[in-house]
C-alpha cells in the first residue's frame, strides 16, 4: 500500500482529490464537493466544527446541508447509534422502532395520516410523484422554477423557462418525453400557477419547496403557501410539499406548521435521519393507501427503515421536542448576525430560524430568476475570504447555510466578526 492509499490524516487533501479523479468521476461523490482547486478532506468533526486531514479547524455553517440540528457526533445521538449497532444494522425486516417513529412522524405533521420510510430525499419526492400519478390516474406535474427535488429524471428540469412552457432536460441522458410532462411556474406567482392550471386538466400534482431551500432560503410571500393551496384544491390538483430541508428545520412540523398550510403529500429527510441517510413520504390515508403492498403504486427498498437510521432519527427528534426552546435559540443567532450587519452594503441578508443566506444584490430575492442576477463573482471572493478566517459555508451562492445546536455564542462572533470584515 503506498502513502497515497492510506486511510489516515497523513494525506494531504490536495493528494487524495489527485487520487480521487482517477476513480471518482469528477473526485467527488456528489457535485457540489467539487470545490476548486480541490476539496478538503474531512477527518472527523465534533460539535460546530469540521477537522481536516490538512490541520485545519473550520466553524462549520453548513452542518452537512442541513441534517445536523444539533451539530457534529451530538453524544446523544451517538449513544443510539452504538446501543442499535450491537443490535444488528440491518435485518431485512419491520423493526420495533419503524412504526413508533411512524407515529411520531405522522403526529407532529397535519398533512400526514401514514408515512413510508425510503433511504433519501430524492426517493422520497420520486416516490410521491407517483403515488400523486396513480392517484390522479394523470400524468404531468408542475414544479417550482429553481425548485429542487432530488436528482431523479422527472424533476430535473432546466429553470427559467416561462410560466407555461414544457419543461428541458437539465442533464444529459433524460429523454424530452419524460421532462415534457414536467411543468414550471415562478415562486411567489400565484397567478402564474391559476393561470397554467386553468389552461392544462392533466395535472397530478404541484411539488414545491415552502420555502427554497436549495437556492435560498428565498421565503414565501405573505398568503402565498395559502393560495397555492386554494388554488390546486379548486383544480383538484395534488399539494406536494416538499420538506427535506424544512423538515424539523423551521420548526416541529415543519412549514406546514409554520404557515398553516395542510398539504396533500409530503416528503421528509435530512434531519429525521440525525445525520444517516433517510427519506420519508407521506400524506392522506385515502392516498397513501394506494402504495404497495395495500395498493397497486409500487415501491420498495432494501434500505428502507434502516434500524441505524431509524435510531439517529428517533433520538434527534425525541431531543427537539425535549428542547423546543432551540428554535427559538437560533433564530435569536442569524437574527443578531443580520443585525450586526448595519449595512448591507452590495448585498442583502435572509434567514428563516437556523437557515440563512448573504445574497449579492442588493434587496432580497423572491423567486429563482431574480436569485440569479446575484453577483457569483463576488460571493467567490467572500467564500474564499471566509475559508481564510476559518469558516465553512456552502461553496454557492445558491445553498442555504445552517446553524446548529452546537453554535456557541463564541462562534458567534466570530462568525459576526468575519461576516463584516469578508463581505
């Protein structure tokens, strides 16, 4: 074994990523890793901070895109990790758990009657999309323009298309047949969405983000959730919530809670895992009935309620409910962050609770066009700045960043400090 394939912190990240390109497409496992001119390389982490294979201490505000509520290696969530594993870590069948959490899940979210465990939160919308299809017995679907779902074929569709207009694969190898069935409206445009209902009666269901969270957060607009939700029940359209962000993010219950909006469907992951993979989807009885083995709209998995994840998952949402006052604790945070920042100068600052965003332009953006007239060049020069004061946000002006439980009043400042002296 040569010194490049050892597994330990002696290899620098810059030799791993040189390693890494040979096997990896790209060197990295997912895209948005793919940070010039290389990646860090995380040997372990603890609390708010992320330790490289370099040396180097990073006060992490990205908390693995949003699944670590309470930080890094919490201990609590640790221990129910350790006490499963001596239990076994995959069975292949029902666990004990799988349906307490099943109840737990359901009871903290109006908009679920039964929910399905999958392993992310990709199978999760994919998986609503097609209960929403078999339910309906039609076949398109409207999405939100800069929405995400997941890196399935149905919902990656190019944004920026108008208000009507047949979606554009976003990726090589899908075909246009399945995209075509893929619809878009622009955020915050609830005359957008009655306007293309109106016109089309083929529509399963509209899936959205409540809040955007992938390019965000960009929040919704005072009785926005409130009348897409009219507005799909008048055309007898499905409501999809997607909450793999908002999830125990902005609240127990999530968004829905949060502006009182009782969806149809919803799909859950990130912080119901504790930090391993998850997925959930759920939504009314009369709906979720149709899913196999009850009904005739197919999905399985071997993965799916994984026992490891389902004790993670359980001991971090038994944790929020004991700790409520932690929403509260984070939204004081980003709320004194913002205010620190007296003048916003270039840019504007958004934040929702624990999630937050510094945008170059100059007032907030409401929708994804609008996201997009955000100076990229100068975040650059921001990220890069705050990589050299020893802070890690998202690589893109288009990923939310997170604060956890683990965020010290320490880490605050020094989070503040940077905030003005990077922007």
């Amino acid at each position: 074994m040569n010194r490049s394939e050892k597994m330990n912190g002696g290899v620098p990240s810059s030799e791993l990523f040189e390693l890494a390109k040979t096997l990896i497409p790209g060197g990295v496992s997912s895209p948005v890793r793919a940070i010039k001119p290389y990646p860090f390389y995380t040997e372990r982490a603890e609390g708010a901070h992320l330790k490289t294979v370099d040396g180097t201490d990073f006060l992490d505000c990205c908390m693995a895109y949003g699944p670590l509520i309470f930080g890094h290696a919490h201990p609590a969530i640790r221990k129910a990790i350790q006490e499963q594993l001596e239990r076994g870590w995959l069975y292949g069948t029902p666990t004990p758990l799988e349906p307490l959490f099943a109840k737990r899940v359901s009871q903290d979210h109006p908009g679920m009657d039964m929910v399905r465990f999958v392993s992310s939160g990709s199978e999760a919308t994919m998986a609503a999309i097609r209960l929403a299809r078999g339910f309906t017995r039609k076949n398109d679907i409207v999405k939100v323009e800069g929405g995400f779902h997941g890196a399935h074929d149905a919902v990656l569709v190019k944004a920026g298309s108008g208000a009507t207009t047949m979606g554009v694969p976003d990726s090589a190898g899908i075909p246009a047949g399945i995209v075509a069935h893929t619809r878009q409206v622009p955020y915050n445009d609830p005359e957008a969405l009655e306007s293309l209902l109106s016109a089309h009666n083929d529509i399963a269901a509209f899936i959205i983000e409540p809040v955007l969270g992938n390019i965000g957060p960009v929040l919704p607009q005072d009785t926005y959730l409130q009348k897409v939700r009219s507005i799909t029940k008048a055309h007898d359209v499905l409501l999809i919530f997607d909450e793999v962000i908002t999830g125990y993010r902005v609240g127990i219950g999530g968004a829905q809670v949060k502006y009182g909006v009782k969806p149809d469907l919803t799909t859950l992951g990130k912080i119901i895992g504790g930090g391993l993979p998850i997925g959930a989807f759920g939504g009314r009885r009369e709906i979720m009935e149709l899913v196999a083995p009850q009904g005739p709209v197919y999905q399985a998995g071997t993965f799916s309620g994984n026992p490891l994840s389902l004790a993670a998952g359980m001991a971090t949402i038994d944790r929020l409910h004991a700790n409520r006052n932690l929403y509260h604790d984070l939204d004081g945070m980003t709320r004194a962050l913002d205010e620190s920042l007296v003048r916003h100068d270039q840019g504007s600052f958004v934040r929702l609770g624990s999630m937050f965003k510094y945008f170059f332009r100059s007032l907030p953006p409401q929708n994804y066009r609008e996201v997009k007239e955000c100076d990229t060049e100068a975040f650059q020069i921001f990220w890069k700045r705050m990589m050299g004061a020893g802070i890690f946000i998202p690589p893109s002006q288009y990923e939310t960043n997170f604060l956890s439980a683990a965020h010290s009043d320490n880490d605050l400042s020094i989070l503040t400090q940077a905030y003005q002296q990077c922007r």
